[in-house]
C-alpha cells in the first residue's frame, strides 16, 4: 500500500486532470502584457502612463495609511503602511474589457482592474488575465485585485442596490458570464505574494470604503479556469491575511493551485449569498498560519462537484478545513479537509463522504489510513498539523459499506455516529432527576399560585505538506494481526471499529484506539449532569474521574455542536475545573462533551461522549419536530407560558378562558385589576387580577349575562377576536378553529409578542 502526503505549501509537481471548466476562456484576440521592475510593456511597447489607456501604469493604490487615527477605520499598527512604501509599487491598471497574457515579474507591483463604476451592470465589461509565468508580490495590498468589472448575479445587484427587489439566496450559480476570469496557462508556475487592506471608513463615518482581506481579491464573482481542460498550470498563493477572496461568488473549474495564508485560504463573504463552487482541478491550501482561519471559508454555500481539494486549518483555533454559513454540498470530485472543526457536511450531498471527529486531538504527522471491508486502501494520509477533524468524499466511498480507520497502524472505533451515542460510553456522576429542580407544584386539584401556567417553571441550566504527485500512494505498512479486523464491537462494548456508511449515518464522532492497540481502555465519569426533558443539562461540571489512575495532563475535554456548525473548545482537566466549565457554551444548541485520553499516551486509550443540550425545553411531551416547537420555546423562555408540570408541557391539552386571560397579560407585562364586573370571578382568585386587566383594557366581555366563564375552554375564534382587541395590528400566521390547543396557543401568541 502506498501512502498520500498531505499538501502543503508550495505546488511540487504538475498534476493533470480533466477540469469541467465553464468559465471563460483566452479569445482569439488577446493583449500580451510584460511586467519588468524596469519596464512594463502591452504589446510589445512601452506601457501607456494615461489613464484613458487599455493598459496603463503610474495609477494609484488602495493601502491602509500610516500616521492616521481611530476615526480613519480599523487598522492595528501592523496594517499601516506609509505613502513611501505604497509608492514603491508599481501598479498596472486594465480599463478595459478584453483577455490579457500576463508574463513577467513584479517585485513590488499589483494587477487592477479597473473597467469603472458602472462596470458592475454591463455584461460586456468582461476581464480575462491569463497568467502566464507571473510573478507579482505586493506588500501593502492584494497584488492581484478585480475592482470594477461586471457582476453575473444581476438578482443580487438589484438586491444590493435596492433591498425590496428580494433575493433568494441558492446553492447553484452560474458564474459563466463573471466580468473576473482568471485563466492559469499550461505548463506555467505563476506566483502572487499579497497583503490586505483593513477597514477604511468613509469620512466622517464608520460605513467601509475599503476593506479588501485576501492576496488574490475580487469584489465581483470570479472564475479561476485551467487552460481548455489542461490543469498543468500551476499557481502559488501567498498571503499575509487571506489567500483567495470573492466578495460574493467564487468558481474554480481547473488549474493547480496552492495556498498559504495566515488566516482563510479561501473566504467568499457575502453573508447567506455567497457560493463557493470547485469544478475542477487540483486545490491545496494550507490556511490558519496566523492565530485562526478555515481553510475554506464562505459566509454562504460551499459546493464541491470535481476535481480535488486538500485544505487545512489553523491548528489550535476553533476552525476547519471547510467552513460555510449554508449547506456544504460534496457532490463529486475528492475532498480531504483537516479542522480543530469542520462544518458538517450537509445529507443532500450527492457523493458519500466520512466525517471522522477525534475523542483528541492528533499530533501533526499522524499516518491516518480509511480501508474497506477487504483491506483495500480507499484514502490515506500524513497530518501536516495538529487536527481533530477530518471530513472526506471520493469516488470510492459508497454507501452501505463497512469501513476501518487507522492511526498510525492501530485499528480504531468510535463511540457516536449520526444517530447519537452508542452504548458504554461513559457515567454521569451524582443523581439524574427525571426533571430539573422546580418550584413546589400545587396540590392535587389546585390551581398554581399567581396563576401560574398550570405548574412551576422549575429551574432551567445557565447552559441549557507537499502534494501528492499524481496521488501515487506510498507504503503504510501492514496491518495488524488482530480479532477486530473485521471490524467488530469492542469487548466492553465500548464502541464499533465498523465505520459504515448509510443515507443517514456518515459522521462519526469520540475517535480512538480500538482495542487492537493493547492499551487499557479508559472510561469516564463526568459529574453535574442531569436530565431536561428528553435531553441532558449542564449547569457546572463538578469532577471528572477516569475508570484508572490516569495523570490529569493526559485527559482532554472538548465541547462540540452538533451537528459541527459553529462551535468547538477544549482544555486539558490538568487547566483545572474552572477552565473546563469556561468551554461549556452560552448559547442555545445541542452540544457533544468528549473526554478523552490524549492521542498517542503510551498504554492507555478510551472516551466518554455525552450529548447535551442549552436552552432545551424541560418538557418530555414535546418534541424539537412537533408543529409549535419554537413558539412554545420562546414562549417559555420569555416566562409566558411554563407548562402543566415539571416535565410536562401538555401540548394537545386545552386552555380555559382563565388561562388565556392570564398568559396574555404576561405578555403583556400587565399590572393586576380586580373587577366586580363577573359575577364568577372571586375577588383574590389566582386569575382575578388579570381578568380585571383584560375586563378594564376592553379585551373581554363574558357572556352578557354578568359572567366570565373562567373555566370554559377557549376556541381559536375567541383568543383571535381577544389578541385583536389586545393588538389592533394583530394578524394570525395560522388558522386554528374549534378547540384551543396549548400548543396553539403560543402559536397565537408569538404573532404579537
């Protein structure tokens, strides 16, 4: 068996591929541009000085200015540059359309496109550079920058221009037509050492005028295209923030291209909107040098369809090789992306792909090996970095099939998949209540003080390398002689070594030595956990205790969301509990606390995962997939409505008049009224003030005959006609009729809170 190295850094060796580029390609008419720190010619000649030239030099450049204030935008110290420094470059303006060769050095220099302002609406104001043996470094600005050329998504200008044109954001897009091509020649090396501008805020305001992050920048979508399907066109990116940068769409359809940053690779940053598609071609980044950065990162969607695509992250900030905002969609082509987190893939992918989630993190140079059932190497590789996360599709991975992970030679297995935690994967420490604690409940057949939602509340948590040439594979040694070849169970039950992929299961998560290592296995206990309803709750972890005498330097926790989005933290228990409650996070979501014994600590191996959950409903009789889920959510976190018992929220069950009177005039904020106006409505009864409120403020009226009817249930039409007199701009965003239900009760009440 033969080994992938992981890529890294710069392009070693041409790797041929077929791209499916659908950008723009050279026309048969093109501009031949020389650059020389000497001299720059077009064509042969000396290049213009005019601006009104196709071609010019001696314009301007956009750069952060040193000697300036807080109120000149958001630049630290080591983002100035004096007038001196952005004078050195030499800057070479294109202002109109056409496809341009470029070949040459620049020392100090940049490429701009410049076709002006109204550029953005013209389909014809088109730019192709072909980069033909350049070599461009730019030390105070991105050193190759499409400023003004046409946008392609003409929805998303209107949208921009004028918000009311409405915009449905999609993960296809055709950027076919994009005024910024990029076109890598065959057989070429081109470099682009670049820097960034930070944010510069428009006089006497702190809206941006400028503000361009990435080496190699666009503010309109762009193509990067091999040459007519051959991808031997290399190109090197090196950045000192962010190495490839779209302000909205990014296509790349071919070439060979690597990426060195000190934060994202790669980042398209329109939020929501922005696609970031790979066709084609063979993409290496190695991204996060700095203190953070993804590898990919786009504020919208994230589409792999071809080609192949190895990326890596910052090693110890919470980033991933990929990162999206919206759906990551693996439909074809390789994928091989190292994180402390990767985004998760969405299941809509039309390729299988395998999302492995370490119990700890790996040492850089880990050997990291997938086989099938019958031993056979389907992907394999060396960490170039520390990594936790390991997301990866190709054209060998099919559904249904039984998989085996190696590190480093030692079959392992896994404790959670896409269906939650497996068996014996840990303890919880202390009592587990059925509920959290909760306010005393009223007797049997009592009504609850205050009026009460018909119970307490009960207590809710605070927490509720080089590239492969050609990807020939090198030697990884032969497997172990072990009984878990086939992939079976752990003896303690601790887990599975069968890493099977299904529509519904691809993520695997708690990673480790299987038993085949000759380690002790390690389990867990993690005390401060109790139940909330249907889910685990968090408040303060208050020990943490390995099943054997285990040094506390050698256990790390990590917290994670779940499914990987957004959040990722870990610690060692040796930091101490204060630090391990500080990776708890505050927000609402379902999480997943791994403890683990450190990755590669000599005889010893072993996780516990537990899943959990923030600002979960305390309720077992109401699901996260039940219609009025999230309106009873927010309605019981804003104290409106807090269910019929500890851990009961009786969603079917009805609501009296008494009932609806009160949870409105807590929605309400209201003061209390007594009224003499109802005959059946006793002075100091938990519901009287409130039906005084709702009697004074005319939102009720009774029967008519001098009674309130507390008791009575309510129908939809009358908690419609009261939510009217309450709001006059009330407008249902449901049609209930008959019998109220709780649950559409909150409905109801959302549309006027």
């Amino acid at each position: 068996m033969k080994r992938i190295q992981l890529p890294a850094l710069a392009l070693a060796a041409a790797v041929v591929l077929t791209s499916t580029a659908c950008g723009a390609q050279a026309a048969d008419s093109e501009t031949r541009v020389v650059l020389s720190d000497a001299k720059v010619t077009v064509d042969g000649k000396t290049a213009s000085t005019s601006a009104d030239s196709a071609v010019y030099v001696g314009g301007g450049i956009i750069y952060y200015a040193d000697g300036t204030d807080a109120t000149y935008g958001e630049g630290t110290e080591a983002e100035k540059h004096t007038a001196a420094e952005a004078q050195a470059h030499t800057v070479v303006t294109i202002t109109q359309p056409g496809t341009y060769r470029l070949t040459g050095t620049l020392s100090q220099g940049q490429i701009f496109v410049d076709l002006g302002a109204d550029a953005k609406t013209d389909p014809d104001a088109v730019v192709t550079l072909i980069l033909d043996g350049v070599d461009i470094t730019c030390t105070v600005a991105p050193a190759v920058f499409f400023y003004n050329v046409y946008e392609c998504d003409e929805a998303w200008v209107a949208y921009d221009e004028d918000e009311s044109a409405g915009y449905t954001p999609s993960a296809v897009q055709d950027t076919s037509a994009a005024g910024a091509n990029v076109i890598i020649a065959a057989g070429s090396e081109n470099s682009v050492i670049g820097s960034h501008v930070a944010r510069i805020y428009k006089e006497g305001t702190t809206k941006k005028l400028h503000k361009y992050d990435g080496a190699f920048y666009s503010r309109m979508s762009m193509n990067i295209n091999g040459d007519n399907g051959d991808d031997s066109g290399k190109l090197s990116i090196v950045a000192d923030n962010e190495g490839l940068d779209s302000e909205l769409h990014l296509t790349i359809n071919g070439g060979t291209i690597a990426i060195v940053s000190q934060d994202d690779g790669i980042n398209t940053n329109e939020d929501g909107v922005s696609v970031t598609t790979v066709n084609g071609g063979m993409l290496t980044i190695d991204a996060g040098n700095g203190a953070e950065g993804d590898g990919i990162d786009s504020n919208g969607y994230l589409v792999i369809n071809g080609g192949t695509v190895w990326t890596m992250s910052n090693e110890s900030s919470p980033d991933g090789g990929i990162d999206a905002d919206m759906p990551i969609l693996l439909n074809g082509g390789a994928l091989y992306a190292f994180g402390t987190r990767n985004d998760a893939a969405s299941s809509d992918s039309a390729q299988p792909y395998m999302e492995l989630s370490f119990a700890s993190t790996l040492p850089a140079g880990s050997e990291v090996e997938v086989t099938d059932g019958d031993g056979n190497v389907v992907w394999s590789a060396v960490t170039l970095k520390k990594c936790q996360s390991i997301t990866l599709t190709n054209a060998a991975l099919a559904l249904d099939t039984v998989y085996h992970v190696y590190v480093d030679g030692v079959l392992q297995c896994y404790s959670g998949n896409s269906f939650g935690m497996m068996g014996g994967h840990g303890g919880f420490g202390g009592q587990r209540p059925e509920g959290m604690d909760g306010q005393d409940m009223p007797a049997a057949g009592q009504p609850p003080q205050d009026g009460g939602d018909f119970g307490g509340r009960g207590g809710k948590g605070q927490l509720d390398g080089q590239p492969p040439e050609g990807f020939d594979p090198g030697q990884m040694g032969q497997r172990p002689e072990s009984g878990f070849g086939g992939g079976q169970a752990q003896a303690d039950g601790s887990g599975s070594t069968d890493f099977t992929l299904s529509a519904a299961t691809k993520s695997f998560s708690g990673v480790c030595d299987s038993d085949a290592s000759g380690k002790t296995r390690v389990s867990f206990t993690v005390e401060g956990v109790t139940r909330s309803g249907r889910t685990n709750v968090i408040q303060s972890i208050t020990a943490v205790t390995p099943s054997a005498e285990l040094d506390a330097a050698l256990i790390q926790i990590t917290v994670t969301d779940d499914p990987s989005e957004s959040y990722s933290a870990s610690c060692l228990l040796s930091d101490g509990l204060e630090a391990v409650n500080a990776l708890l996070p505050a927000d609402d979501g379902d999480y997943l606390l791994t403890v683990a014994v450190v990755s590669g600590t000599e005889g010893y191996t072993g996780a516990t995962q537990l899943a959990f959950s923030v600002g979960a409903l305390p309720f077992t009789d109401l699901r996260e997939t039940d219609e009025g889920y999230e309106a009873v959510k927010t309605l019981y976190k804003a104290g409106i409505m807090t269910g019929t018992g500890e851990n009961s929220f009786s969603p079917n069950g009805s609501v009296t008049r008494a009932q609806a009177v009160t949870v409105l005039a807590r929605l309400a904020g209201a003061e209390r009224a007594e009224t003499a106006a109802f005959s059946d409505v006793a002075s100091g009864s938990w519901y009287a003030g409130y039906v005084g409120w709702a009697c004074d403020g005319g939102i009720v009226e009774g029967d008519g005959a001098g009674r309130f009817l507390p008791d009575e249930a309510v129908t939809a039409e009358q908690m419609a006609l009261m939510l009217a007199r309450y709001d006059g701009g009330y407008a249902a965003s449901t049609a209930f009729t008959g019998a109220l239900t709780r649950t559409q009760l909150a409905q109801m009440l959302l549309d006027v809170l």
